[in-house]
C-alpha cells in the first residue's frame, strides 16, 4: 500500500507554467468551459488565482491538445477548424516592455507590437512544427514544406543559414537579446534608438504571422479557412497602452486570428482602443468565466459537470499513483480510493425531498427555526407538497441541520461531522482545480491512513473510508489555512484578512443567533457605484486570490465595475459554520458598520479549530 505521505504528495500541484507537456495532458480534465473556447470569436476568459487559465491557455494550444486522448480532443484535430497558440506572456516579457528605455518613449507602442510579435513568432514555431508531424510525419514532403516556412522566420530575423522549426524559438531569442542589448547601449549613450526597431515585427499586430499563416495554407490547402486562436496568459499585468493595442486589434482585425485572452476578474484595466471607440461585449469580444459559476445550485443538473469533474481529477491522481507502482494493484485497494463517492460518501447537509405524510413531522422540525412570517408560509404550502418542498423545505433544511448540529457541539455533546460528503467537499472548492487538488491532498493522505488502520476490515465496512468528522476538520483547517494565506496578498493583505473575519462572523451571527430564519438566508454582501474606492480595492484583490467570488450566474456576466453582489469563497464555510450558499445580500458598509458598532456578539474563537490544531491532529494519527 502506498504510504500516506506519497499520496499527500500526489495531489501537490506546482505552477502550470513549470509542469510538463506530458503531466498537463495526462493530469487536466477538460471542462466545457474549455471546449467552449474553440470558437471564432474574441475571448476575455476571467478567473481567480489558481483556476486553471495557464493550464487552459497550453492544453488549447496545438502540440498539447493533438497529444489528448479525449474524444472532443480528436475532432478539432480532424476539422482542421481551430488551431491553438499558446503564447508566453510570463513576468519577464511584461517586465521588459516596462523598462525605462520605453515607459515614457515616444516608441513604446511600437516597442510593445515588436516584443509581441516576437514573443508569438516562437509560439507559432512550435505549433507549425507540431502540426506538421501530425499531418506528414517523418517524410520527404514535411521536409519541403517545413524548409519553405523556417526560410521565412529566419528571413524575417536576418538568419543567414536556415534551421528546423523546432530550432527556431531559440533563434528568435537570441535574434531578440542582441537587439535589447544594442537598444540598451544606445541608451545609455544618449543614442536614437528607433533604428533597432525598424523590421517587419514592429509594423503591426500580429501582421507577420499572419503572412506566415498565409504561405502555411498555400502549402497545406486542406487548412484553408482555419482559425488561428492565441491564447495570451497573465493579461492582468500589462499596461493601459498596451492593452489598448490588443483591443484594437480585436475592434478592427477581420482575419482568421482570434485572440483568447486570459486574466484576473476586474482586473482587466481598460476596454478603450487607439482608434476613438470602446470594445463591445458580444460585438466585440465574448466572456468565460473559470470560476465554477454552477456550484451555486448543489441538486441542479448544470452543477452535475463540476462534481464529475471533481471525481475525474481525483481519480486520475490516484490512477497515476497506481501506473508508477506505488500502489499494490489489488483492484478492490484501488476501487476504494480511487473512488472519490467512496471516500467521503454523500453529503448530510443536503436535504431530501420529504414524501406526504413526512410534511407534519417536516414542519414540526422547522418551527423552532423559521421567523414568523416565513413559519406561516410554510403551514400555507403544507397542502401542497410539491410547493412546500420547493419553496420551504429544500431550502431551509440544510441549515437547519447546519444550526442544530452547532449547537450540540456548542453544547458539548458530539464534534461537527455536517461538512462532509463529496457536493459540500466540492462546493467548498469553489470549483476551482487548484483548491481543488489542495483539499484533496489532506483527504487522500487521511484516506491512505484510514485503510492502513482498518486493513483486516476495510472491505467489508459499508461506511466511507474517510469518517464524516475527519471530513468536518480538514475542511475546517483548509479555510483557517486560507484565512491566513489572505494576509500575504500584495498591498491589501491585512485588510483582506479582517473583511473575511467580519464578514464570516456577521453571516455566523445571522445564521445562528436565536432569531428566525428566512428561506433566504443572509450569505452575500453588495457593493454600489458610492461605495468607498479602498473598499473596493480590497474585495478586488480579494477576489483575484479566490477570497471573494462574485455572484456570477452566467458565464456572459459582465466583470467589470464595483456594482454587484458577492459572497466569501465556500472555503470559509466550515471554518464560519455557514451553510454554502450564495443566499441574499446586504450592504457591505452595513456589514462592517455592525461589526464596529458590536451590534452583534462576536462569534467566539472556539467554535472554529484552527489550522494547527488540525495539523497536529494528522501527525498524530498513527500510520
């Protein structure tokens, strides 16, 4: 059997930039969202820290996805439709298109157009050489064709001899390098610079390629009509000015190049063009949102994607685990932990629909919770099970539960084991991969030793291999863990930290104070266009690092501007004793306001186990 630690292991995730062709291709699965990418159209594709953008941006690009196994895979290959380029837009090009030498230049534009030009010719070299081994292999005619294209890259940065495409990219850095380096001296010498950046890079936008995919198509006729999609990563960071250029390539460019361009919600800084008119959402350019938006609703189909996903995502960790032979393949061991449903079970927060003669006893146990007048809509309903059901009892019976079972912990009668089971494990990902694989990598190591514990008997238990209030406290510890990794947001990361603690206790308090509760509950907060501009700014942060997500319920919903409503990531929901839901909001400025004026008690510490206390739990257990 596996040790626990390999499996903790297992689950870590590093920067999709620093993973492999191969892990990204063997370890992603695709989501609709993804798929919904390959589409002739300009994309804003918006979504928190550790979404999935980077590893969205390579598996789209064409030397990944012609490597995938999955079905929707194959048939963009064979329609020849959509081409994929991932370009590399990572801190060290946003940093040298701000180098002094051209952040108050009069050729900063055209600096930016040069850079990225370049920056995209390396991209398409590796895209070009990859499509033409899927389509000719090893044969005389790639030769050809690929000796025709490499002679115009090479041309086109003043190569003399002419190597394979696959050699090019590092060419076109060197080509690039000795460039900088003379644009620097003249520079510092007090010299005109704008003669380093008089080729054909530093015309147009993305107009050399296109000269590049022209010939390409000349050559490969069968690619006649396709679409070129460039998938440009970390957007946040680039500058007004420059974000103008790629805007107004997008309001005037009616070529077969479609740019899909990826960053974080809010923060992409202007829809302005250099041509007098702004970008026009569906005229223009479409929006995806990353972030799961279909968490919201636990028992609605369009939620069904995010927890399959979820079980995909754990069982191909551990299948991986078992293809390098660190787990025994007894297939009855790796049923059970390859099985996610296994592990953790169903989820005890969630209501079930009540038959007739079950609504007396359904209101019975509501009214010690309901307020009055929502009491007295449910005796109302109560002829009408259907009507009770969907009005009253799907809504109020999981924080009902929530309620009683804080109380008896509170009471000192048994620990909390309400957030457990695979929907409320999967709502408190947000749906987000990397939180995720995060919380995945605490229950696959407490899941290891559960079933080197329970060894003689693990078959035949009927129960999940994880216990329910094992679950309760790695969730728990999870959102203590993130609590604390919000003070480390750059600028705003104390404020951060303390809006998340007085949001958290005033939801608490609405929650679980004595007074009634509404169908409704109180789970979101709102901002306005007068609300203060500090304000703002750390909710923005605050969603950008996952702390906060917007109450986004389409995909098309707009992200810019403070108007709107917005609730703590469901993260925070074990860590708070709140009910996962997206619920109704009140005015963040109410929020903090009651919180300063104490209108409220202030939930005590105690209720929440915190993160080392948790971490010493684990190591406690014995292995």
């Amino acid at each position: 059997m596996a040790s626990a630690e390999t499996l903790f292991a297992a689950f870590q995730t590093d920067n999709a930039r620093n993973e492999t062709d191969e892990k990204i291709v063997n370890s992603v699965v695709p989501t609709d969202v993804f798929w919904s990418l390959f589409s002739a159209g300009h994309t804003i594709i918006y979504g928190s820290r550790g979404s999935g953008k980077t590893l969205v941006s390579r598996l789209a690009s064409y030397p990944l996805l012609s490597q995938s196994s999955d079905t929707r895979a194959h048939e963009i290959i064979e329609a020849r439709e959509f081409i994929g380029v991932f370009v590399n837009t990572d801190l060290r090009f946003v940093g040298s298109t701000r180098s002094p030498i051209w952040t108050h230049s009069e050729f900063s534009d055209t600096h930016f157009v040069w850079k990225f030009n370049l920056n995209c010719l390396k991209s398409v070299c590796t895209t070009l050489d990859s499509l033409l081994a899927t389509n000719f292999g090893d044969t005389p005619e790639r030769f050809v064709v690929e000796q025709r294209l490499a002679n115009e890259v090479a041309a086109s940065i003043g190569l003399k001899a002419t190597p394979r495409l696959r050699e090019l990219p590092a060419e076109i850095a060197k080509y690039e390098s000795a460039k900088r380096a003379s644009i620097s001296v003249a520079y510092l010498n007090g010299q005109e610079v704008r003669q380093f950046l008089a080729d054909i890079h530093s015309t147009e936008l993305l107009e050399s390629i296109q000269r590049l995919f022209d010939t390409f198509v000349q050559l490969c006729p069968r690619y006649a009509g396709v679409k070129w999609l460039f998938f440009i990563d970390e957007a946040e960071f680039l500058t007004p000015a420059q974000l103008r250029i790629l805007n107004s390539f997008m309001r005037t460019h009616s070529g077969g190049v479609f740019l899909k361009i990826a960053t974080l919600p809010y923060h992409y800084s202007t829809f302005e063009t250099n041509i007098g008119v702004s970008l026009q959402e569906g005229d223009d350019f479409g929006v995806e949102f990353l972030d799961a938006s279909p968490i919201y609703t636990l028992n609605s189909d369009n939620a069904r994607p995010i927890y399959d996903f979820a079980r995909n995502v754990f069982a191909n960790r551990i299948r991986q685990l078992q293809d390098l032979g660190r787990i025994p393949s007894d297939e009855t061991i790796t049923a059970r932990l390859s099985s996610l449903d296994q592990v953790l079970g169903g989820s005890r927060l969630i209501g079930k629909k009540p038959r007739d003669a079950d609504i007396s006893l359904a209101l019975a146990r509501v009214r010690p919770h309901l307020d009055v007048a929502t009491m007295q809509r449910a005796e109302k309903l109560s002829v009408s099970p259907g009507a009770f059901d969907d009005q009253i009892w799907r809504k109020v019976a999981g924080p009902i539960s929530l309620r009683e079972e804080f109380q008896q912990k509170r009471a000192g009668r048994h620990a909390m084991e309400a957030f457990s089971g695979v929907e409320i494990v999967v709502r408190c990902t947000d749906g987000v991969p990397r939180r995720m694989i995060n919380i995945f990598q605490l229950i696959a190591r407490e899941a290891a030793r559960s079933l080197v514990r329970n060894r003689k008997n693990q078959f035949t238990r009927k129960r999940t291999v994880l216990s329910y209030r094992a679950q309760n406290r790695i969730l728990i510890s999870f959102g203590a863990s993130r609590h604390a990794n919000s003070l480390a947001v750059p600028h705003q990361g104390p404020a951060i930290n303390q809006m998340i603690l007085e949001v958290g206790r005033y939801f608490h308090q609405k929650l679980h104070s004595k007074d009634g509760l509404a169908s409704d509950l109180i789970m979101s907060f709102d901002l306005d266009d007068r609300s203060p501009e500090l304000m703002w700014k750390t909710v923005q942060l605050a969603i950008a690092y996952g702390h906060i997500v917007p109450n986004v319920t389409s995909s098309r919903a707009k992200l810019s501007g403070k108007r709107g409503t917005y609730r703590l990531s469901f993260a925070y929901s074990p860590y708070f004793q709140l009910y996962p839901t997206q619920g109704r909001s009140h005015s963040l400025s109410r929020i903090l306001s009651a919180v300063e004026k104490k209108e409220f008690p202030i939930v005590s510490t105690d209720a929440i186990i915190n993160a080392e206390q948790m971490e010493l739990f684990l190591d406690a257990t014995p292995s």
